[in-house]
C-alpha cells in the first residue's frame, strides 16, 4: 500500500486503460471507506469529502434542470465575463475543437453560460447535461472541473475517476477561475472539457492562461474607466475646500485632494447619495459622478469608536467584515488573504507580532515583510478597529466570529496553518458561533 498521493503528471506517463483502472480503483475503495492503492490526489481527495458531507449520491444522474432562455441570457449581459469572454477564448476554442472537445464558461454558481467546441462531443456533453444554462456547481453535479475550482478557488483538471458521480467518469476536464481584478470577487470559471481519452496534463496550464488573460483584460478596461472618471473629477476637486476624493463604484480612488492619497477605498454595497460614515474618513458627503462617487470628508469630530466586528466566515467563498458603532454599521467583502488574517486576530485577542502571523498563514515566521505589506492595506481601510505593535483587534471593539456549519468549510481555499489548525478544533470540540 502506498499513502503518497497521485499527481497529474505520473497519470500522463501511464497507459490510458492502466490509468483508468487505478483511478476506478482509488474512487471505490475511497467511497466504499476502504484504504485506497494510492491516496487521491489533495485536491479531489477534499472536494470528495465536501460530497460526503453534502449528501451528494455518487450514482446520481447529473441534473437535467437548465436556466430558461430569458434567465439565462439575463445571466450573460449582466456578467462581467461577457466583456471580454469572446476576445479572449477565440484561439483556445479552436483548440478545444482540434483535440475533440469543448470550452465551457460559467458564472461565480456554476451555471454554463457559453459552450463552444468540438459538434460531436457537444453531442455527448448533452447527454450530461453540460449544456449552456446547466447548474455544474459541487452541490448539483459533485466532483467536477467548473464545480471544484470554484469552491476552491484555484484551477482543477479532473479525470475520469476522479469525478464524484459516476456518470461522469468517462470524461476529463479543467478549469480555471476567473476574479474581478476590481474587487477580488469570482466571476466564474474557464473549462475544457472532453472524452477521457483526450486527456492531457498541459490542458490545465492553457486554461489558466486563459483566465489570467481575461482578468488582465477586465483590469486594462477598469484602468481605462478610472482614467475617465479622473478627467470629469479632476476639475471638480480643484473647486473643493478641504478633504475629498473621486472613486469608482468599487472604490478605486481616480483623484483625491486635501489628503493622502489610497490605491482603493472599501465601500458599502447599497452607497446612495446623502451622508456616509466610513472607517477610513470619518463622516462624508456622497454625491454621484459619472462612473462613480465624490466623497467629501465633513470637518467635524470624529464619531465614538466602532464598538463591535462581525467576522462573517459562513459564506463558502463570500467573507466580510461589519462594523457597529455609534455612527450606524458598515461593512466589507473580505479578499481571502484577508479573511485568514483577520480570523487569526479574532483568535489572538492578545495580538500576534508579525513574525507569528508569518507562521501563522505562511507557516514561515521570516515572511514578515509580505505580512507588513498586508496588515498596512487593511488597517488603511479599518482606522479604529485594529491597532499594531502587536496586530490586534483594538481592546474596546467586541469580536464575533461567524463560523461555517461545518470546521472543513472554515476558509477552505487556505492552507494557512492557523486556519487548518482551526478546522481541526472545532470538529474536535463542537460547533457554534466563535
């Protein structure tokens, strides 16, 4: 018996029938309990685990149930993606059709918005339902491609036996996902998919490059926008007495004046025009420009002290973080480094000096000036509420931490030793609220 893991590249090396049965052999003895020839490789070895415990049926049809045509292309004009989708995967759709498969887009839930490709294994991919408005998120369709790099948010191929549900056994596929670079969220993800004979290690790193195109071009279009938005605010800035700046509608500073400037400023999602306490500035004035907000900082003493922090880690892959205090609430999305720092100081009420978050996230207590550079980007953005020397939550500030219902999902994306350490004490001493 042997514990090392299986890796792409030892499957590439194999012959495809001999391939085929090792992998069959693993997934049995793996979901039949039993120990497996070889361990499943780390990735499919956690998203099964998340079938198990979703109650997912590994003889289950995959779904039949697809967006209506008005739904789904109600999904297409309002994604992110469709500005630079066809621009981007014009070359690696030729590809996919050369190798007798097919490129698959969907959205942040797994929901097939563009399917282009190879017409015979179109075909196929109908009998599975892979089709566009089709739902290929873990929870619907198990171990898959699109489903497991969304839920860990990093590219996944997936191999014949590796897939969760057995109808899907004979394909292979991999996916990358796709972030907004303007804000960090998951717009969705990138997928080739195909027979399980055209199985290929490379498709992974040509799929990923193909979402880092798309997110290189989202961020030269949002750099273009910011760049319009500083020519109409500029000449209104220079009118202004006192504290003010322009930014975009995720915060994205285009000109600033009386103040230091910031790459970005965290706003809340529902800003309207009128009066806004944020962390970072105080009380402000919004008003509307074209292509976003001037904020204008109220000359006034400051509010009393944010008095409570809500650190939100229920949502799979959506964390925040909400303020209360005498001023009203106000809250932010969290990137996911940020999300396992915070948790760390919601543990450390004593604080940590930058060497232990070093170790703590990294598991590299010399990575203290990566450490640095990120602590400064959120203090920047939450003055108030942490303090340094240590990094901590600030005494009077309560902290509650809302965890995932189950320890596994704790931030699942991060191998951070703090947070797995994290994972393992709450399965070990119950559930609940932190």
């Amino acid at each position: 018996m042997k514990d090392t893991p299986l890796d792409l590249s030892r499957l590439a090396t194999m012959d495809g029938g001999r391939a085929t049965r090792l992998l069959q052999r693993i997934r049995e003895a793996s979901l039949a309990g039993d120990r497996p020839p070889m361990a499943p490789r780390p990735v499919i070895g956690a998203s099964w685990q998340r079938m198990r415990r979703l109650g997912v049926d590994p003889d289950r049809q995959t779904g039949r149930a697809v967006l209506g045509a008005e739904e789904l292309e109600h999904r297409r004009r309002t994604s992110a993606l469709a500005e630079v989708i066809r621009g981007v995967t014009g070359g690696l759709t030729d590809v996919a059709d050369a190798t007798v498969q097919i490129l698959v887009v969907s959205d942040d839930q797994g929901r097939v918005l563009w399917r282009e490709g190879n017409p015979k294994v179109s075909r196929q991919a109908d009998a599975i339902s892979l089709a566009e408005g089709a739902a290929w998120s873990e929870q619907v369709t198990g171990t898959n491609a699109i489903g497991t790099a969304l839920a860990a948010r990093a590219p996944v191929q997936v191999h014949s036996a590796e897939h969760f549900v057995h109808t899907l056994t004979h394909w292979t596929c991999a996916a990358a996902p796709v972030h907004d670079p303007r804000d960090g969220r998951l717009l969705g993800a990138i997928d080739v998919s195909g027979p399980a004979a055209g199985f290929h290690p490379t498709t992974l790193a040509l799929v990923t490059s193909v979402a880092r195109l798309a997110e290189s071009e989202l961020r030269e279009r949002h750099q273009r926008a910011v760049g319009r938005l500083r020519s109409v605010a500029a000449p209104i800035l220079s009118r202004v007495g006192g504290r003010a700046v322009a930014v975009d509608t995720h915060g994205w500073t285009a000109a600033v004046t009386g103040m230091a400037p910031v790459d970005r400023l965290p706003l809340p999602k529902s800003l309207r025009p009128g009066r806004l306490w944020l962390p970072s500035l105080g009380m402000c004035t919004v008003e509307p420009l074209p292509g976003g907000w001037l904020l204008t900082v109220e000359e006034e003493p400051p509010p009393d002290a944010p008095s409570k922090v809500v650190l939100d880690l229920s949502r799979p892959r959506r964390w925040s973080l909400t303020v209360s205090g005498s001023a009203g609430s106000w809250a932010q999305e969290l990137t996911p480094r940020h999300a396992e720092l915070l948790y760390v100081l919601a543990v450390h009420r004593d604080g940590r000096s930058a060497a232990e978050l070093a170790a703590d996230v990294f598991g590299d207590p010399t990575r203290t000036v990566t450490v640095r550079a990120e602590m400064s980007r959120v203090r920047r953005h939450l003055a108030g509420v942490l303090a340094h020397r240590p990094y901590r939550f600030s005494e009077e500030v309560e902290v509650e931490v809302v965890r995932p219902e189950h320890p596994a999902d704790l931030l699942p994306h991060s191998t951070a030793p703090a947070v797995a350490g994290g994972r393992l004490s709450r399965r070990d001493h119950g559930q609940g609220q932190g």
